[in-house]
C-alpha cells in the first residue's frame, strides 16, 4: 500500500525486527536465520539500528542513545550521498517481541513519526505482537502518544480464531478493487470474534489490568535478577516481559555487559517445564527468557509464577 500510493520502493526497517515469514516480510525482518537460507530476498530493505537498551548499537544506551539514532536516521534521509533513495515507509515494532522483548523508548518514537511526516514516508507500527491491551494500552505505540499511517493487527485480536487486519489512513488506499485480493479475506466468523474480543477488552478494562499485574510481574523478576547474577537484563512493557540471560565469567562487551549465556537460558527454561511452566525462548541467540501471560491473568497466578521461577533458577 506505502509503496502504491507514494510510487517508492525503498522500504525502512530496523534489527532484530520479526514482521512474518513470507518474501516480503522476511526481507524487512533481522533474523539470518531464515533469511541466508532463501537466497534471494525483495531488494529496496534498508535496515537500521533499534534502540537496545542493553546492547546498544552505539554503545552508550540511555538518552544518549536516544540521540544518536534519531540523528543517525534523520542524517541518513537528508544526505544526498546516503545511497539510499526516498523511501515510501518505515515498519517497526513498538516492542520488538522475537528481537528479544525490546521496548522503543517513547521519545525515539516521536522522534521518527516526526522524521517520518516531513518526509512522507508512511509510518507503519506492526502491533501484531504487542497490540490489543498486551503492554498497558490497547496499542503500544499510544504510550508515546503518536499515530502512525498503517498498522498491521493479528494473534490476539482474533480472540483464537484466525484474523489479521489492516488499518490505516484512508487516503493511503488507491488501490483499486481486486488489487489486493485473496481467498480467505473476511472471514465473518473470525470478524464476528475480533469484533467480540474488541467489546470485552474495553468493557473489562483489561490494559489497565495488564499493566497492574505486569508491574507485579516485573517486581518479582527484579528480585529474582537480584538473586541471581545470570539474569543480565528485566526489560519489557506490561504484560510483555522478558530476562536475558548472561554468562557472568563471560568477556564483558562495550557497555560493560556480560555475554548472552544460551545454554543457561535452555536449561532454566527445562527447570520451570518440569514444574509445570511453558516459557518461550527469544531474542538473539536464544537467550532471551519470554514472559507473555494471558491477559486475564490474576495476582494470585502471577505470585504462583514468581514462585515456580524462584524454584526452578535455585535448582540450575
Ligand atoms: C511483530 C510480528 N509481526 C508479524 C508477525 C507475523 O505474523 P503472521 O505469522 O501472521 O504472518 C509476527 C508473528 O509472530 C509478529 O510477532
């Protein structure tokens, strides 16, 4: 749609995102992985550095950071020698959830909705991971108060029925009818679902739920990073955590950071399943401990948790 509507090819988009498998999206996406096994991927990718806090791509982390990628970017799009033609949008993440649960700052946010409205380029927010109520908003990019041109939905908004949606501006749609057509668009059983699952979001208040019991969730991972000097970083925003696992003997890297220790995060990951706790594995080198509880979690059931974590880190 970005690329119709401005007539641009070139697409933006930042490490260690994960926008899907398909040509198209695997080729706006940072995992190797998958990519060096196809070969050939769309052409027009620029790939740019996303705020990682813990490893910063320039090393310094904090507002510094900040800073310096927004400059980065912002010189990169003005520089008539940058080798890269106008582009017609940016994609990110708000969270990066498969990079390894990383959350955009608010004020980097910002800074690219602006950078991106000057220059036209169409700002699209992929909350297919992090949307509908998960990080303490319905949409996670509502914390720093933008509003992007295109956001791709899905996984949660279905309520389990299998739904993806598309929204944006509607003078971005020229594309004309049966341009963009396929088999299985509309579902009404799956829309009759979204449409439900959207109601009872809002009726029960359930960001502010995921955002009250993911700040107890994360109260019980600090304390657990507190007693256990292999968990390097607490990161995430509600009920989007995550724990990177660190070798603490390991070689420090720029910031001063111990390596990812993948084999620790394997083996934490086998204690919490043989106590009865499904945790997903992420991030770079897999060592990035997933926390993505149902939204309707209760108090109760997130202290039975931070119990089963506690046992299962003693236990390694
Ligand atoms: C942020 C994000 N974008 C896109 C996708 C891809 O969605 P789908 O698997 O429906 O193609 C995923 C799937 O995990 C995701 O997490």
């Amino acid at each position: 749609m970005a690329r119709t509507t401005s007539g641009r090819q070139n697409v933006l988009a930042f490490q260690g995102a994960y926008h899907g498998m398909t040509l198209g999206t695997m080729s706006i996406s940072g995992n190797l992985g998958p990519k060096n096994a196809l070969g050939s991927l769309l052409s027009g990718v620029q790939m740019l550095p996303y705020p990682h806090n813990y490893r910063c791509p320039f090393g310094t982390g904090g507002e510094q950071a900040i800073d310096l990628n927004l400059r980065y970017i912002e010189q990169l799009l003005s520089d008539p020698e940058s080798g890269i033609t106008a582009p017609s949008a940016m994609i990110l993440e708000p969270v990066q959830g498969e990079g390894g649960v990383i959350a955009a700052p608010d004020r980097w946010l910002q800074g690219l909705r602006r950078i991106t409205q000057e220059r036209g380029i169409a700002l699209i927010v992929d909350e297919i991971q992090c949307g509908i109520a998960r990080t303490g908003k319905m949409f996670a990019f509502e914390h720093a108060d933008i509003i992007p041109d295109i956001m791709p939905l899905s996984k949660a908004i279905g309520g389990g029925l299998p739904l993806a949606v598309v929204v944006y501006r509607e003078e971005l749609d020229v594309w004309q009818p049966g341009a963009h057509a396929g088999t299985f668009r509309g579902n009404q059983l799956a829309m009759a679902a979204g449409t439900a699952t959207l109601r009872y979001l809002k009726q029960h208040a359930v960001a502010d739920h995921a955002l009250q019991v993911g700040e107890r969730l994360r109260s019980h991972l600090l304390k657990l990073q507190s007693a256990f000097g292999w968990i390097g970083d607490v990161r995430g925003r509600g009920l989007m955590l995550g724990m990177e696992i660190v070798d603490r003997d390991g070689e420090p890297d720029g910031q001063g950071h111990p390596p990812v220790h993948t084999a620790r995060a394997r083996q934490f990951q086998q204690a919490c399943l043989q106590r009865g706790l499904i945790l997903e594995l992420g991030g770079r080198h897999g060592a990035t401990v997933r926390l993505l509880p149902p939204l309707i979690i209760t108090d109760a059931e997130i202290d039975f948790v931070a119990t089963i974590l506690f046992a299962a880190a003693a236990a390694i």
